[in-house]
C-alpha cells in the first residue's frame, strides 16, 4: 500500500505539472489549498481501497493513521467538496494510468453492464436528487427489481477499464455501447474483438461494429442458428463477471453513499480509478495477477 499510495502521488503530480489545466477551477485570488490535488486523488484512491464508505469515517481513520503522509488533512465537508470538484482529474488520471500499463492494447474487451442502487424506500425515490436519472430497473443476473443507475463497462481480459458509462437502469445496452464507442474514436478505430451477453445482439447493431473494424462474439439467442467462437464463451464472459464482483464486493461499488448525481458520479470514478491503480501497480511491478487487490485491502 505504501508503494502503491506514492507512486500514485508522484504520476499524478507529474501529470498535474504537464498539465496544470487538468487541477480544479479556482479563483485567481483566495487561499492556496493545503492538501494538494495529487495528495486528494492519493487519499481518494486509498479510501477505496481500505473499504472505507463513509468519508466521516474515512477523515477519522486519516487523521489518526496517515499523518506522516497526509500533513493537512480537511474536515469531511471540505473534503467532500474538493472530491466533486476533482472528479474531472480523476477521470484523467484514470486513462493516463490504463494507457501506461501493458495490458492497455490488448485487442479483446468484454462488456457489459451492472445495476448501482440508489435508493429502496418509495419515499426515498419520490425527494431523490436522481430522480429522473434513477430509474427502476430489473438485474436479470440476481433476479431482482432495483431503482438506481447501470454501470456500463468495457474492459480488458485482465479486468482494465477502457470505457464506460453511467445511464438510467433502463438504457439500452447497445445504444450505450455504440455512445461509448462514438465518443471514443480512436479506441473504435482499433481492431477489436468484443465479447458480449445475448443481450448485445441484432443486425443492425452488429453491422454497426462490423463498420467500424470491431468483431462481435456472444451468445445464440433462442432459435439462432450457432455462432462462431462460442466455445469460447463461457471462460471469457466470465471475466467481467469477476470485474463487476471485484467492483462490488472489495470496492463496494452499491455502498457509494452519493444523494446527488454529482455525488454518484464522482464516487464511481473513485471506485474505477482505484481498481486501475491497482492493475498499473501490479503490471508496474510484475505481478503474476492484475486484478488482485489483496495487497491493498489493509
């Protein structure tokens, strides 16, 4: 954890004087911060990764253990503030870091998606700030009804996030597949195989990825006739089901506690951005498994 948390400060840092545009807006004349945007996106990570869902509880936890790396620390409401208005920094430090790693050209992604749940109470969904954005939803995969959002996910066959996306439970998982793909040029202009559920399917959608150099493989649907490559399916789709447990059950990714889009968002990003720390530190380092976070856990 030591290593990992310093050299996340110093490639943040290093980024930050590339790139000072990249830090937080603000105004020409007040207090410099204490706390460095390098030290805030170390400390986010860290959180993340010590399981730590609560920022009140986080800060405690700081204030008592992280003195030698963290001087200043803020209270929970400034640090809650400096994190919302750092979630565009994180969203670079989270590319720069994938795009460093060797497992960024791997030519086969899977994708899918995953519910994040927001909220369970009726009252809770009539006064939410997402309302409007949260929607109900149905999680084929655990037979359950849920109100909240979908993580939409593209990642390598070593767990790497390369895109993804936040929509409503109910948006169409192709629709926001070809989105991610539309805004991301340069990464659909590689030749990629996808592997995908059954519910990436239809003509039109695959004759879309087929234009732009991109291989489709998933599962026949009912009364298909068979498909090429799924026999090597099964161990292969796997792979983003063990992304999603990782994201879930080590970095509690339905326990993000956010009230407000830009809360939610911001705590996803966190979540992602740790799992890519992770990766990069151990392709950093030669380890045999990216994806293992046991390392960082405590």
């Amino acid at each position: 954890m030591n290593t990992l948390a310093t050299a996340l400060y110093v490639r943040t840092d290093d980024l930050l004087k590339e790139s000072p545009h990249l830090a937080p807006e603000r105004p020409a004349v007040g207090i410099a911060p204490q706390l460095s945007d390098a030290e805030l996106v170390t400390l986010a990570v860290l959180q993340a990764l010590l399981g730590f869902t609560s920022e009140a509880r986080w800060i405690r936890f700081a204030r008592a253990n992280l003195r030698p790396w963290f001087p200043y620390l803020p209270l929970q409401p400034g640090y809650n503030k400096r994190l919302r208005a750092a979630a565009g920094l994180m969203l670079h430090c989270l590319r720069a870091l994938a795009e460093s790693t060797s497992l960024w050209t791997d030519d086969v992604w899977v994708v899918d998606s995953t519910p994040v749940e927001c909220g369970r109470s009726r009252e809770t969904v009539k006064r939410s700030d997402l309302a409007g954005w949260a929607q109900y939803g149905y999680c084929a995969s655990h037979s359950r009804f849920f109100w909240g959002l979908r993580l939409h996910l593209v990642c390598t066959l070593h767990g790497l996030p390369v895109m993804f996306a936040l929509t409503g439970a109910k948006a169409d998982e192709r629709e926001t597949l070809l989105d991610m793909l539309a805004r991301e040029p340069a990464l659909a202009s590689r030749r990629q195989v996808i592997i995908g559920d059954k519910n990436y399917f239809g003509r039109d959608f695959e004759a879309t990825l087929g234009q732009a150099g991109l291989v489709l493989l998933r599962p026949a649907r009912k009364g298909e006739p068979h498909r090429p490559g799924s026999q090597f399916l099964k161990p292969l789709r796997q792979v983003i089901e063990s992304v999603n447990d990782t994201l879930k059950g080590q970095l509690d990714l339905e326990r993000h506690g956010g009230h407000t889009p830009q809360g939610v968002t911001v705590r996803i990003l966190q979540r992602l951005l740790a799992l890519t720390a992770a990766i990069w530190h151990n392709d950093a380092i030669g380890k045999a498994v990216k994806r293992s976070l046991l390392a960082y856990d405590h």
